[in-house]
C-alpha cells in the first residue's frame, strides 16, 4: 500500500534515523536534488549503510536516484541495488528509453550482487512535458515498474507556467498520467504538496487527486502523513456501504440476477468492483479488523 | 590504499560526526565525543575495522562525534577514506 511516500533527504542522518518511526508508507531516500553537488557521494555511502543497517519496518525502502544522463546514476544504482532497496524512483523519465536503460542496469547489478534478477521494482518520475506525453510508453517499459509519480515543479518550470494552488496548469498532466496508471494497472502517485505548514491545504488537495484516481502521494514533510492517509484512507462509511454492496450482489448472484437495488439504487458489477477496491484497500489499511470489531455484539 | 591528501566528510550537526583524514607517516587518530567515556573505544573499534578494510596503515584521522549511529560512522568513514585516497581534481 502506498498513500504516503515520504522524501528523506540522503546527507542528513539524523532525518534518516527519524524515518524509521515515522507512519509512511514508504520512504524515499534522495541522492538527488536535495543532495548539493559535491556530497552525492557521501549522500550514497549514507543511504546504503542505513538500508542495511537499520530497521524501518513495515515501510517500503525507496531511493530517488540521479538522473541516468548523470555521472553519479550507475554508481548510485549499484550501492543500492548491493545494500538491497526495494524500489527506485526514477527522475526525468521521457519515456521508455530511460525505463528500458534502467532495467538493463538494474539486471546487471542484482547479478554482480547476487541480488535476485528483478527484484527491484521501479517507479518513473514524469516532471516534463515528454514524460507525461511518454507516460503509457513508460509504464509498459518494463515488468519492473510498479508506479508513474508526478512532478509537477519541475513540470510547471518544464511548460513555462507558474505552479498555482488550484494545479489548474498540470490538471491535464495528472489526468493523463492516471490513465496511463490505470491502463497498465500499476500506482498512479501525485506530486507532493509543497506548503509544510498547511497541513489542511494538503488534505484537500489529496482528497481531489483520489477522487481524479490517484492511488498515493509524494510528501515532503513529515506533518502531511496524517492529512495523506485520512485523504487515502477508505472512511467508516465508505467500508460500510461496500460491505453492503458486496453482500447484495452476493445475495443477487445466488438468486441469477446481474444487478439488485440497494438504498432505492440499482447497482451492479461496476459498482462492485468499486466496493472491492475499497475493501481492499481498507483490509490493506488494518481496518476490517477494527471494523469487525465494531460490530461485534455487545461494543 | 594510502592517502594521498587531505579531505573531509559529515558535518557537525546532531547525529552526525565530521571526519577529517590525511596523509601522515604513522597512524594518529583523534576522537571528541560527548559519549566518549562511554562508547570511545565502540568507536574507536569501529574505526580501526574500516580503516583495515580500505588497508590503510598511516594517516591522521580525526572525529568529531556528534552522537551518530555506528552506521553513520562507517558512512562517513567510508566517504572521507575515498576522498582521501583519491587524486587532486584538477
């Protein structure tokens, strides 16, 4: 499950050793642009010690590498690849070329490393107006890519447009970048929100790229997770009415019919497919359990 | 390996430590650590065992420790060890 992915800056340990008790879904160790230009070594050599050494639990180990025209991407691949990341988040990505060359790299360093061929997943970075138009090409790249993320900063600068609240000017971007997601069924992640401050603003702004059919959010600061996962997370309502749903069409199947009225309304498969995404997502979450709970007599 | 000039790595910030090695004709380390009567020799361990694994032999090292990790140790070790070892860019 991935509604949060946190960016942790790779040259500063002491936020490394915080991530391991922070409530993301994922972490996304930066050797990229938070690191300045003459520590991306430093920044490397930190960032495979901690994926070996410490423990971050439940949370998806990620590293945003430097883009693969840079001197630094090949070795950033190989240190960790060799200290066992999960996924790689993979800026600049203009389309399949750079997810193929990814790949390629990726083999040849699980096999030096004795690391099973495959085993590192990837998550493309689309922040310019080829990436996004790429997008589809992308996500059909490789069977190791498990995501398409936005980066709507460097995509404002990239379309010559100032980056606004109201995201008016990467609407079509997010649109597009879902339907690439969905069509090839791997996370559609939206771009972080950039005012640390307004954890509310957050809120909101997650809650309408959910509803576009995002699936989770980059973040940049530690004080949006609460906001991500309330935006992310299926409500009490929401399982309750899938649960309904799914007993219903249960109920309707039995007795040979496609589609049954619940609450005045007909519903049918698509809207239990809908219910079973919700009650997937809200399993994946821990909340049946809870939910279940609830409902037990005499609570 | 030997070092072949001066370098340095990490910084002084909290959970971190800032190394600095170079060339010398035997091995001199120095440590200052707010937990240096507790965990000095940890650390000095710690340091010893990386310095064997570049077979380094001489050179003057010294920390100072600003409560990090045996982890961020070894990071930072290994990245001031490299640059130390490398040439001069010109």
């Amino acid at each position: 499950m991935r509604r949060s992915l946190l960016f942790i800056p790779g040259n500063r340990p002491n936020m490394i050793q915080n991530s391991e008790v922070l409530p993301a879904d994922a972490i996304i160790f930066d050797l990229e642009d938070s690191v300045p230009a003459g520590e991306k070594d430093a920044a490397r050599d930190l960032v495979a010690r901690a994926l070996r050494f410490l423990d971050f639990g439940p949370r998806e180990r990620m590293v945003r590498i430097n883009d693969l025209g840079s001197v630094e991407a090949k070795a950033d691949l190989r240190a960790m690849v060799a200290a066992g990341v999960q996924t790689i988040l993979l800026p600049k990505v203009g389309g399949a070329g750079t997810v193929k060359e990814a790949d390629s790299l990726l083999s040849r360093a699980e096999r030096e490393e004795g690391r099973q061929e495959g085993s590192t997943g990837l998550v493309a970075l689309l922040e310019t107006a080829l990436g996004i138009e790429h997008a589809l090409d992308a996500a059909l790249a490789s069977p190791r890519m498990t995501g398409l993320a936005l980066g709507g900063e460097d995509l404002s600068a990239d379309l010559g447009c100032p980056r606004t609240r109201e995201g008016w000017e990467i609407f079509y971007s997010r649109s597009r970048l879902v339907m690439a997601a969905k069509a090839t069924g791997i996370d559609a992640l939206d771009t972080p929100f950039t005012d640390v401050h307004d954890a509310e603003g957050c809120e909101q702004e997650a809650r309408f790229v959910k509803d576009l059919g995002f699936t989770g959010k980059l973040c940049i600061s530690p004080s949006h997770l609460k906001a991500i996962h309330r935006a992310f997370t299926p409500s009490r309502e929401e399982i309750l009415y899938a649960r309904e749903v799914a007993e219903a069409m249960e109920e309707g199947q039995r007795s040979g019919q496609g589609a049954v009225s619940l609450r005045g309304r007909m519903i049918d498969l698509p809207v239990l497919r809908q219910a079973q995404r919700i009650l997937a997502l809200a399993g994946a979450a821990g909340l049946l359990r809870d939910e279940e709970a609830d409902h037990e007599p005499g609570r | 390996m030997k070092l072949l000039r001066k370098a340095r790595a990490g910084t002084l910030e909290s959970g971190d430590v800032f190394i600095t090695a170079e060339p010398a004709d035997r091995l001199e380390i120095s440590l200052e650590s707010p937990v240096k009567e507790q965990y000095g020799e940890v650390i000095l361990q710690t340091v010893h065992e990386i310095l064997r694994e570049f077979d380094i032999t001489s050179g003057r090292i010294d920390l100072t420790d600003r409560g990090a990790l045996n982890c961020t140790l070894e990071a930072r070790l290994t990245t001031v060890l490299r640059r130390a070892s490398q040439e001069e860019k010109t």
